[in-house]
C-alpha cells in the first residue's frame, strides 16, 4: 500500500495541492483588504457594506447619544468581523497557516516512509524539495503582499473619516438644524435599557408558549435579544 502512494506520488499531490488552497487563501484576504482599503478613502460615499454599517452605527449612536468613547476598538470590532465569501477575512488568513503546517506535516510524514521503504534517495529529496519550496512560497506571500499593512490602513482611514468628519458633520447637522435634535442622553439609556427588557420579556413569552426542553441554547437567546433591540 505504501509503494503504491508512492509511486504515482500521491503525497506529492498532496503537497501541491495545499500550496494552492494557500495561495488561493492568501490571495482573498489580499483582494478584500485591497478594496477596503479603496472604500475607505472616500468612506462617506463608498458603497461598500462594512463603512455603511460602520456610518449607520456610529450616527444611531450620535442620535441616541451614546457616543463612541473609543473609536479605535470601534472599527476594530468590526473588521475583525468582516467576511468575504462566508468566512471572515482573519479566518481566510489562518487558513494559510494551516496548510503551511499540513505541507510540512505530508513532507515529513513521506520522507519517513521513504527511509523505511528503503534506497529511494532521489525521491526523498524531491518530496524535501517539494515541501520546503511550498513553505517559503508562502511564507514570500505574506511577504510581498503584506495584508497586515492594508488592513492597517483601511482603520486608519475609518478612524479617521469617523472622529474627524462624521462626527463633525453630525454635530453641526444637529446642532443647526432644531428640528433634528438629538435626543438627551438619560433618555437614550432609557430607550436603550427598554428596548433590551422588551426584548428578554417576548422571549421568555415565547418560550414559555414552547414546550420545555432539558437544555436551552443560550446562543440563540442572547442572539434573539440582540436582534430585538437592534431594530
């Protein structure tokens, strides 16, 4: 059995096959930081869904009252949860590391197999070869593209865009026109706490309505509470 995978170098496959997935990787979390990092140059018109989500946040939060008092952690929030294709870009990124490790595991694990196969020097060195090279095409990746520095700067520009012009904007807008004001900000505690009790109330309603069950998913409750007073 182990003859055969080697000799129509099924491992070797393999190997190339995670050298691909993890370029492939690499390359979806260069793109998305590349675009965000173009949207967030003109943040107040781009129509990219995170900087809208980001706008809409910060200005119910003007309006209620609630400032943001740190608006580094603020965006940082939210990148770290910004998705492409499903998944979140940070986890796209630690896709990379791990079939960084699945080539060296298959490199190491058929260099082994080789030894104890015996006189297959050659095809010993090829399966070394092919490992190692696959590792440092990566690890040139991360490199050359430097994701790390686009995502920097794409929190630059939305911290930038939020503490110097939105909430500028914002603040004048209010301010100058009366009939926009905002609310105060004892009151938007309150809407903010009554929006939160309204919310635990219909659900515990409704799983009062349901039949019991030995175990409840606390998830999906505190989901369903978010959900509630976020509308």
């Amino acid at each position: 059995m182990l003859q055969e995978i080697f000799r129509y170098n099924i491992l070797l496959y393999v190997i190339g096959a995670f050298c691909l997935l993890g370029v492939l990787c690499k390359g979806v979390v260069w793109i998305s930081y590349r675009r965000l990092m173009k949207a967030t140059e003109s943040a107040g018109k781009s129509a990219n869904g995170l900087t809208q989500k980001l706008r809409m946040k910060f200005e119910n939060c003007y309006r209620l009252n609630l400032n943001v008092q740190n608006i580094s952690a603020f965006v940082d929030k939210y990148l770290q949860h910004y998705k492409v294709l499903g998944l979140r870009v940070h986890t796209w990124n630690q896709l990379v590391r791990v079939f960084a490790v699945g080539i060296g595991l298959v490199t190491v694990g058929a260099c082994l197999g080789l030894y104890f196969i015996g006189d297959q020097a050659l095809l010993t060195a090829l399966y070394a070869a092919a490992g190692i090279g696959s590792v440092m095409l990566l690890g040139l990746l991360e490199c050359l593209l430097d994701v790390k520095d686009k995502q920097r700067m794409a929190a630059t520009n939305l911290m930038d865009y939020l503490d110097n012009t939105l909430s500028n904007r914002l603040h004048h807008q209010y301010e100058d026109d009366p009939g926009k004001t905002v609310l105060p900000k004892e009151m938007g505690q309150a809407l903010k706490q009554g929006k939160a009790q309204t919310a635990a109330t219909n659900l515990k309603i409704r799983q009062k309505k349901a039949p019991r069950s030995d175990t409840i998913d606390e998830e999906a409750v505190i989901r369903e509470i978010l959900r509630e007073f976020l509308t």
